[in-house]
C-alpha cells in the first residue's frame, strides 16, 4: 500500500515535469550565432578603425618647444625619429 502511494505520487511528479522539458527551438540557435557572428564582426572593424587612427594620430604628432644650438642655422631643422 505504501509503495503503491509512492509510485502514483513518482507518476505524477513525473508528468508535471514532462510539460517542463523542452528543447531549444533551432530558431534561437540561428538567432544566438547570427549574434555572436555580428559581435565578432562589429568588435573587429572597431579594432581595424582604431589601428587606422592611431596610425594617423602617430604621423601628425607635432612637437613643440624651443631648440637652443651654440651655431645659428638658416635652414630647418629635421628631426629624425628614434627607434
């Protein structure tokens, strides 16, 4: 009598919980790559544009001051960069 109890409240526990298992639509599958492939892509042209203005911004620095020589030159004065 007891075991029959148990096994009818295992039953119905056990279709109460077969309403709650369902698997994953592949809709949200498509949708969750087609998401992941758009970070990916977005994150990478944010990166190629910030490679491109640090770039530029590496070429147009100006450097300012005053430059103080024992002999007076005439022409301009070439700075070389040093590596």
């Amino acid at each position: 009598m007891i075991a029959d109890k148990m096994n009818r409240s295992t039953n119905t526990l056990k279709s109460a919980m077969g309403g709650l298992k369902r698997d994953v639509p592949i809709i949200s599958n498509r949708m969750i790559i087609t998401l992941l492939i758009f970070c990916l892509v977005t994150s990478g042209c944010a990166l190629i544009k910030l490679k491109n203005e640090n770039t530029e911004s590496l070429s147009s620095t100006v450097l300012v001051g005053r430059i103080s020589t024992v002999v007076p030159g005439k022409g301009p004065i070439i700075v070389d960069e040093a590596i």
